[in-house]
C-alpha cells in the first residue's frame, strides 16, 4: 500500500537528514569506479564508426547496470521480510541527496553574502562543470540555483518516484542511469555517440518525475502567492536543450522570482543558453531560498502521499 511506502520515504529521508551523504565506499562512488572499466573494457580507444559507437554504448549501458541490478535484487529476494524492508530504506536513503545538496549550496551562498568571491567560486567548482574562475556574484548565484533546482529532481523527487512506482528496482535503475548520464552522457568527440543512449535512457526515466518536480513547484509557488504566468514555465522550459532539466529549472525561476539560463562558459567554450524566467538576477540569498523550496517540496510531497495512502486504507 501507499501508506507503507510512504513510512518507508520518510524513514529514507530522515536517515539522510541525519547522517547525509556516506562519505567513504558511496556505493555510487563505487558504482562509477565499475562503470569506467566497463567503459575501458568495452569502448576501444581507436576511432570507430558512429553506428559502432552507439553499440557499444548500449552494449556498455546493459552490462554496467543489469550487472549490479541483478545481484542486488537477488540479495533482496532472499532477505526475510524485515531485512527486506531495511534494504528498501538504505537503498532508497543511499539515492536521495538533499542534505549533501543542501550542504553544497550553502558552501557557496555563506561566502557570497560574505563578499568573498574568491572562495565562493572555489566551492562552486566542486557542484558543476562550467569554468568558475572569472564568475561574478550574480553569475555564482545562478549556477547554484539552477544546481540545487534541477537535483532537486535527479537526487531527490526522481528516486521517489521510482521507488513508489516500481519499488528498489524502480529506484536502483533510475540512481544508476542517472549516473550514467553525468558520466558518459556529455557531448564531445569521443563520446557524443557512445553516450547517446545513456543520455536517453536517462531523459525518458527522468521525463514523469521531472514533471512530478515541475508540479511540487508550481504549488510552491501558488503557496507564495502567485496566481497568474504558469503558462510562461512551459514556454521557458521547451526552449532549453534538456527536456527534463529545462522544465524543472524553468519552474523553479518562476517559483523563487528570478532569472537564470544565460550564456556561460564550459571548459573555455562559451555556450548560448536560453533564459529561464523574469525575475531578477540570482544573488547569494536566492541560494538559500531555492534550498528552502527543495525541501518544501519535499514536505508537500510527503503529505500528498500520506493523504492518498490515508484514503486507500480507509476504503
């Protein structure tokens, strides 16, 4: 039932509220260690053709999860009831990430309301992949906020999601496919066609629980007292080239009232991106506001699913 699953979600979140991300073996960590000798092992160095490419990339995909996948659910069917319902809790705790995400934004957000540029893009650097190096406090702001609004998806609402629809495996696949994606779903020479199918795997995984985070938004922002120009996220977010983060980023904006997207730099390429919102340009307080809408999202997702679990043991 509902209702079970739910306990079972609160009980994950309050273990990573707790004790927050493992900070030594993160069977994650563990897991992408796995994937890069998958990847060496597989994928050769010479060039190959692009048809050749995306075989291998599915091929590498298949064995780097089913593998684990297997073994784990194997693990689980043989556990005692009890020992079952423990593993649900710490596997779905090990994929859900608000602490650490929380805990890296405000890294960034406590220098800059500080003024210290020089250390805020120092911690800046260890969330994303753009050069950080020449970025201003409202250019800091708008990568962490865009960070904390989209892994409000991938590290926290997306694995419930999952876990309530299909249970551990729901939640293993979309954590590892998730993964991944951050791994070999980039786009450069080397890899933009080994990594396509990871990259949709991903997308098609995320597309139901972005959504599902696009809606926790929308009624955050509706709470805060917005009434008028929900229309405009859909605009914003089909205008962004990922079909999950767009939206989700997109919604976020519009719920905190500020502006983000804009062109920016990846490893010394600038890169045109659309603008997500109308809002103001993100400064250090923002961080801190679009921390608090992850976790009201997540409290207004907790009771929605005690309501409709209250009404499936009623009836």
């Amino acid at each position: 039932m509902l209702f079970e699953s739910a306990i079972i979600v609160v009980l994950a979140l309050g273990l990573d509220a707790l004790f927050g991300e493992l900070k030594r073996c993160h069977p994650l960590v563990l897991f992408g260690q796995y994937a890069d000798w998958c990847k060496a092992w597989f994928y050769p160095k010479q060039t190959i053709s692009h048809l050749g490419a995306i075989f291998l990339g599915i091929l590498c995909w298949c064995v780097a999860v089913m593998i684990p996948l297997g073994v784990l659910m194997w693990l689980y069917s043989v556990l005692p009831n009890t020992g079952q319902l423990i593993f649900e809790i710490f596997i779905l705790y090990l994929a859900i990430g608000a602490r650490s995400l929380a805990e890296h934004g405000q890294a960034v957000a406590k220098p800059l309301i500080q003024n210290n540029i020089l250390d805020a893009r120092e911690q800046l650097k260890m969330i994303v992949s753009r050069d950080t190096q020449h970025l201003n406090e409202s250019q800091i702001s708008t990568a962490t906020v865009e960070t904390i609004t989209e892994n409000t998806h991938d590290g926290v609402i997306g694995p419930i999601f999952w876990f309530l629809i299909f249970g551990v495996a729901g939640v293993l696949v979309f954590r590892l496919a998730n993964t991944l994606d951050a791994m070999w779903g980039y786009k450069n020479i080397r890899y933009e066609y080994f990594g396509k199918f990871s990259a949709r795997v991903d997308d098609v995984l995320g597309w139901p629980s972005a959504r599902l985070t696009v809606l926790l938004f929308m009624i955050a922002a509706f709470l805060k007292g917005k009434r008028h120009g929900y229309w405009r996220v859909v605009k914003w977010g089909r205008s962004w080239y990922s079909p999950n983060a767009g939206p989700v980023m997109a919604a976020g904006a519009f719920a905190l009232g500020v502006s983000l997207g804009g062109s920016a730099m990846y490893q010394g390429v600038l890169k045109s991106r659309p603008i997500l919102g109308e809002g103001v340009a993100a400064q250090g307080r923002h961080i801190q506001q679009a921390i608090g809408l992850m976790y009201l999202s997540i409290m207004m997702l907790v009771v929605i699913l005690f309501f409709i679990g209250a009404i499936q043991w009623l009836y």
